[in-house]
C-alpha cells in the first residue's frame, strides 16, 4: 500500500538481470557476477580455512547435476568434505563514506533434499578478529536463486571486509552456492541499517548499556542481539518502536568488571538479511578518588584560588571530569562546579566567610564519580560592595553650594565593616575651563555639602561607596547651580573712542557671567579738564543697557574733558563689581568772536592797517597763541572763502615766504596774556612779534588779513582761524612833503644800493653776453633796466615822501611778477634774491 521506489528499483533488477544500463548508475566497486571467476573483483579464498570455493563457469562444461542453475557463480560441494569443515571467500576491504547495501544470491540445495550445511556472512573490522556471524541460513532451500540483504553500517575510517563461509553438515550432502554480489548505493529495503553505536565507559560495578538505533520497517520483530567480538552474544532486553522507520533496543550487560570490557555491536536478522552496527568499545574502570586536599593559591574578597592536587589520586584514569565541592563551615548547602583545569577560583562567595572546599573525581560513565577528597578549610577576604545607595537626593542647591542626601548604609551593602563614601564632581565651562575632584565624606553622616562650584554650572554628580577591596558608582546626577552676580567686565575689551563732544564705549561680556545678564550699568562723571572754565565736580550720572548691548555712544560732553566710566553687568541676582575706564575727549578749536558784516578795519595808510583784535573763547583747551596771517591777493589764485576757510597751520615767516614762493606770511604771534580785551593791531608796523617780522605792505597790492586762534596740549592742536580786514591796492600814489634833510640821506643810501645792484647786474650781463648774440644781449639790457625800475620802486615806497619815484616801481620783494616776466636762469633768480633781503634788512636798521 505504500510506495517505495527502493522495492520498484530492486524488481526491476530482477526482472531485467540481463540489463545493465539500469543497474549500473548504483553499483559500487566490491560487487562481483563470478563471470570471469572470483579474482577479476578481487575476491580472495581465505587462507586459513578448511577448503575453498569452487568457481563455476557458463562457459565451460560441470560436473552438477542438470537441475542445478545455469550460469557463473561459486560453489561448495558437501559431499567432498568432512563434517565442520569451513571454506570462507572474503570480499575486497570496503570503506564506506554513505549509506549501502550489499546484495546477493544465494542456494542450499541436495538431491535428496538433505541439510548440505550452513552459509555464514562475517563482517570482520579494521582487520580485527572474527566474530559470530551476523547472518547464516541452514538446511534445504530449493534449487532456486534467493536474494538477501547486508546492511553494514561501518563508515570511514573505518574499513570492514564481508566474509562467505560455508561450512559441511553432518548429512555431507548437497551443494551452498552464492551469486550476483551487488554494492548498491542505496539502502537496503529489507534489512535495517543501525545508527552509528557510541562507545558505553562505566565504572565497575556499575551496569553498562547499549543503545541501538535501526532505520527500516517491520524490523522490529527481527531477531536482535549484541555481540561481543569474542564471540559472546547478548540478548535484547528491551525495543522500542520510534516511528513507523525506526525502533530502538537496549541491551544492558550487569554489573560490568574488568573481564566484560571489549568490544561490541549490534546484529539483526532476518530470512531476507541482516543489518549490523560498527563495533563500540565498553570500558571498565574504577571511580578515581584524590589522595590530598586542594591547595589554597589566592584568596580575595569573593573568590578563592585553589589547586587541585588531582595528580595523585586512588582509582583508574582518565578523569574526565573534576569538581570541586565546597560549603560554608557554618551552613548545610553544597555547591559543586566543574573543573577543567589544575586550578580553580570559586567566585561569588561571601566576604569574610570560612568555606570547605574538596575535589571529587569522575570517570567516564555512569557511576565514574568517587569519593569526595580530603577538605581544605579557609576564609576569604572582604566584598566589594554590593551596590551604591539607592537614593542619591539633592537636599539643597545654592549658587556655589550643593547639599546631597543619600540612605544609610549597612553592611548587607558594604559587604565589610570598614568603608568610605567619596562624592565626585565635575563640570566644564566656558573658555576651556574644567574641573573635577572627589571628596571623602563621613560614611555615618547622612548628608554632604560640595563647595566651591560655579554659579550657573550643569554639575556632575556621583557617589563612590569603597572598601578595602572594591568600590561602586553611581549613575551621574547633572545639577545646576543656582545663578549668582556677575563677574567684572573684561578690562581688555572696555575701550572708549573719543571725539570732541561724544566718546564711543565698547565692551564685552564678563568671563563669568553666573546666570543670564540682564542689564549693564554705566556711570561716568568728569574728574579733570584741561579747559579751567568746565565744572569737575559735579554728580555722576547712569545710563542702563539692554543685555545684549556691547556698545554706547555719550553724548554733549566737554572737550578736553577726561571722563571715568564705571560700568557693571547684572544678573537676577544682581550687580556684579565695576570695571572702570578713563578716556578724554578731544580738545575744540577756539571760537573765534564773529567777524562777519563787522569793519574790523580802524586805519588804514598805503604800507598798514591797523584792525580792532577781539579775544578767542578757550574749548576745552587754553588760548596757547594768536596769529596775524596776511595773504596777498593775486589775481591768478582763487580767492579763499571766509566760511569754510582751512587755517594756517604751517607758520611762515615773511624771510621764508619771500624766498620760497609762499603766498602768505605769518606778521605776528601774541601770547594769550596780550589780548585780555579788544586791543588794535597794526599790519606793516615794521616790528618783530614773537620772531615774526610785520614788514610794511605793499601800496599797489591787495592783501586779507586773518586772525587766528591756536589751543595746544600734549599733542593735539586746533587752531580756528578768521578773515577780519582785506586791504585793496592803491590806485593813486599819496601826496607827502618831503623832508629835505631825511631826502638827502635816503637818496645816499639808494644810491649806493642801487650801484651794488647795477654792479652785480652788470657783471651777470657780461656772462650772458658771452654765450647769447648781441639781439639776446640787448634785450638782456632792458630787463635789467626794468630790474632798477623795481628795486627803485621798492625803495621810494618806504617814504611816502618820494612820491614822484614811487611809479617806477611796479611790484615789490613779495611778487613773484617780475622774475615771472623776465627769462631768468635760477642762478640768476638766487643772487637777486640776496640782494632784496640785504635791502630788507638795511632798511630795518635804518628805521
């Protein structure tokens, strides 16, 4: 009813022998069909049996009677031998990787229908002794081919060789034939293949048992022994069936001793084969027993070292296991733990316990366990803790303050009688700064106080419970200390810009902040001036920012006015200390009265003016001077303008203007001290004011005269300038009378000055004549003439009295017209140069 492509496959092989296509695909190398005779598949006749098997050929003529079957296989006649007598043909040595069957044909037949003897199949081992056989057939079976089944379940490396022994019955008649030997690669359908047989260790004494395990169907009703491979065979004592394919036997020896150790295996059978195992060893031995106690190595607070001292024991090896049994000396429990070494270390024990400790020995198999050793008494160390306190609670927190509260510890948490409790910390801020530190604690007190932290700071927390051999932590508690005031403004960043009136104040945050700013306070009050008409001493005045202010601008202060600026942050908890700064304004310009639609003029002649000066008023400086300008107006310059006019700031006097080009002069400077008041100045008086000559004017041009006011100190300056009179050219000469006695010197005077002038004219002409024709020569002439037209202009302009000299000249010393007009080489332009501050100077003296 079920299918079974094992049994399909096998009736076709039966019913097609003849076809080899089908059965080759799941032959192995060992099978033999006899056609060529037993040695072409390396069979052999046994060397040491009886007599041997007869090869019988298809192709050549026999002496069996005709009803035997046709063909080529092996034979044994009973009728030739004696009774007993064996003859064994042994197949190639196998070794098998997978699940096979052997197969064969096979016939016992008599004429007489007698008992020809017995067919014996033997598996010998690895080259072992022979045992029992693991299948035989007995007696008459007819003269028909009948197929058995071997199923070895012997696997590499192990190798096993199938033996065919035939041996006579006492009836010495017939005939035991075999034929058709087939390895297939397949298991075998109708007998049982055994799982592999372990090995069975027992002590003696002790009951050893076997445990076979067979794979195919109906089996269980087979015959089934153990079998010792010195012949002894032992019957089942119990099957079970596993499945529909599977059943299990047991075969159980009593009370095992030396003598019962070899070898055994495991053999069914059946009319149709026989199945048998591999071949497990059963081995006897005494339960071992240590001869001294464990010698103690270390001891710590949980553990202790031992070695075992397993070398020298009472009983057989191998120890295939050593344990070690230990127990407190004050309690009833036993513990044991396997050991797979010379030493051991029994962990979680008890701080500050006595234990007794021993060593027990076992053997392979039930029962290989013996006797517990002699003890070894010793006490371990103190525990580490068992654990840190369950609450860790924050009793109070402060700006640079944390109180902790924790349980009491008792010494089921502990686990020794001396202990310390330590808190650790540690925080980081800004700027790269961290901190961490431990502090011991009293182990009885149940709070602590951490001081000194930071203000505002994420603070980590945990606590350390130590003992002499261990120490616990607990998990890290993050808490912020409470905000605090703040620290000082960096001096470094409190800078301050001045202007004249306003003063820029910048800053940073404080380093330590402590909490969040809310504002910054700024108080400043003047302290010192340099202009002694400002008030110092009045009350200081605040200004507040917002908190993310860096800046602030002060405005309407006084110049040259130093200022102390005390600024402070704040935070909810209040101001922090002030970081002060000084910083002085920028010293004005004096302010000069206004000369605007005012005559400052009060007289004016063709060579003076004289104007009315008007004290400047000090700003933020003292008047450190003041300054007459006279600048001549020249018809190619552009005319400055009087409102938005740069002052003189490079002094100049009438020497260096006239030989350098300069289009003013510098007539006089006053100390502050001569102009208390409004006081007349003349232009031109021809005196010297502070080093500063005030030469006369020049009738024919024009001039503006500036009145400047300078403030100094240290090093700033400001000077404020104004244009208060402008003195036009004269379009006519003034009419004198001349003093006859004073017109005879002066005429003497001029006179030799002008021969000097002509002299050195003269001699510069003869030069010139030299290098320029007579056309160049005669114009040279003119200018020259032209030259003593100026020179005598200049000198009759120092007397109104010579008013008929004074059109001759045109221009004076100031004016660069003439030598503008007149080609002259630079040499040439020096000389004439020394000869107007020679005349300049005579005509000083002289006055």
């Amino acid at each position: 009813s079920t299918f079974n492509p094992i049994a399909i496959l096998a009736f076709l092989w039966l019913i097609y022998p003849s076809s080899c296509s089908l059965r080759s695909s799941f032959l192995l190398l060992g099978g033999c069909t006899f056609d060529d005779g037993p040695g072409a598949c390396d069979y052999h006749q046994d060397l040491y049996d009886d007599f041997e098997w007869v090869h019988v050929s298809a192709q050549e003529p026999h002496y069996l009677p005709p009803e035997m079957p046709q063909g080529s296989y092996m034979i044994v006649d009973s009728s030739d031998h004696d009774p007993g007598e064996k003859a064994r043909l042994q197949l190639p040595t196998m070794k098998e990787n997978d699940t096979h069957c052997i197969d064969f044909s096979y016939l016992l037949y008599s004429q007489k229908g007698l008992n020809p003897g017995t067919l014996n199949i033997l598996v010998r081992v690895n080259k072992g002794p022979l045992a029992n056989p693991i299948w035989n057939v007995t007696g008459f079976t007819g003269r028909d081919w009948l197929r058995a089944e071997l199923a070895v379940s012997t696997f590499w490396p192990n190798e096993y060789q199938v033996i065919f022994e035939a041996e006579v019955s006492g009836g010495r008649s017939g005939y035991i034939a075999i034929d058709d030997i087939q390895v297939l690669s397949y298991p075998c359908d109708k007998s049982p293949h055994f799982l592999r047989l372990g090995d069975v260790e027992v002590n003696a004494g002790q009951n050893a048992t076997f445990q076979c395990i067979a794979t195919g169907r109906d089996a269980v009703h087979n015959k089934l022994w153990l079998q010792r491979r010195n012949g002894e065979d032992i019957p089942v004592a119990q099957t079970k069936n596993i499945n529909h394919r599977r059943f299990a036997a047991s075969f159980r020896l009593q009370e095992v001793t030396k003598t019962d150790q070899d070898l055994y295996r495991c053999v069914t059978q059946s009319e149709r084969g026989s199945g048998v195992s591999n071949f497990a060893q059963l081995i006897v031995r005494e339960p071992p027993r240590p001869i001294a106690p464990p010698q103690l190595l270390g001891v710590g607070p949980t553990y202790l070292l031992i070695q075992l001292n397993a070398n020298s024991i009472i009983g057989d090896g191998p120890i295939i296991l050593k344990e070690v049994e230990y127990r407190m000396t004050s309690g009833s429990w036993t513990e044991t733990h396997a050991v797979n070494a010379p030493t051991y270390k029994l962990w979680h024990l008890d701080p500050d316990t006595e234990y007794e400790i021993r060593v027990l020995l076992t053997r392979p198999g039930e029962g290989g366990t013996g006797l517990p050793g002699p003890p070894l008494i010793t006490r371990t160390k103190c525990a580490e803790p068992m654990r840190t306190p369950k609450t860790l609670k924050i009793a109070e927190i402060q700006a640079r303050r944390i109180a902790v509260d924790w349980e009491s510890l008792g010494y089921n948490i502990t686990r020794c009688h001396t202990f310390n409790v330590t808190i650790c910390y540690h925080y980081f801020r800004g700027h790269n700064e961290s901190k961490a530190d431990c502090l011991d604690m009293d182990p009885k007190a149940p709070q602590h106080v951490v001081n000194h932290l930071p203000p505002y700071t994420n603070v980590s927390l945990k606590m350390i419970l130590t003992n002499p051999e261990g120490r616990k932590e607990s998990e890290e508690t993050i808490i912020q200390t409470d905000e605090d005031v703040p620290g000082p403004v960096p001096v470094k960043s409190l800078q301050g810009t001045s202007f004249e009136n306003k003063i820029f104040l910048n800053w940073k945050e404080p380093l330590d902040p402590n909490g969040i700013i809310t504002q910054y306070e700024i108080s400043y009050s003047s302290i010192r001036s340099f202009d002694p008409a400002v008030p110092v001493a009045g009350p200081p005045q605040t200004v507040s920012n917002l908190w993310n202010s860096t800046h602030h601008v002060f405005m309407h202060l006084h110049p040259g006015t130093t200022y102390q600026f005390f600024i402070r942050a704040s935070t909810v908890k209040g101001f922090g200390p002030a970081t002060a700064i000084n910083v002085t304004t920028n010293i004005s310009a004096p302010t000069l009265p206004d000369y605007e639609g005012v005559d400052a003029s009060l007289n004016e002649t063709a060579t003076t003016i004289t104007v009315l000066l008007r004290p400047a008023q000090a700003k933020g400086a003292p008047i450190s001077a003041y300054q007459i300008v006279v600048e001549e107006l020249h018809p190619h310059r552009t005319k400055r303008e009087a409102g938005a006019m740069e002052c003189y700031q490079v002094p100049v006097t009438y020497q260096n203007a006239m030989s350098g080009g300069a289009p003013y002069y510098f007539a006089a400077e006053l100390p502050p001290g001569n102009l208390p008041e409004p006081a007349p100045f003349t232009v031109g008086d021809n005196r010297t004011y502070q080093g500063f000559w005030n030469p006369p004017l020049a009738p024919r041009k024009g001039y503006n005269i500036y009145f400047q006011a300078m403030s100094s100190v240290e090093k700033e300056t400001k000077t404020q300038c104004v244009r208060i009179a402008t003195k036009a050219a004269a379009t006519e000469e003034p009419e004198v009378i001349p003093d006859p006695a004073k017109q005879t010197d002066r005429v003497v005077k001029i006179a030799g000055i002008s021969a000097g002038i002509l002299v050195f004219i003269l001699l510069l002409l003869v030069v010139i004549l030299i290098v320029k024709k007579s056309k160049l020569a005669k114009k040279r002439k003119d200018a020259m003439g032209n030259t003593r037209q100026e020179m005598t202009h200049m000198v009759n302009a120092m007397d109104r009295s010579y008013a008929d000299q004074s059109t001759l000249h045109a221009e004076d010393p100031l004016s660069i017209t003439f030598m503008d007009q007149h080609n002259f080489s630079p040499r040439c332009k020096f000389f004439i140069r020394i000869l107007i501050n020679d005349y300049n100077a005579f005509q000083s003296n002289t006055s």
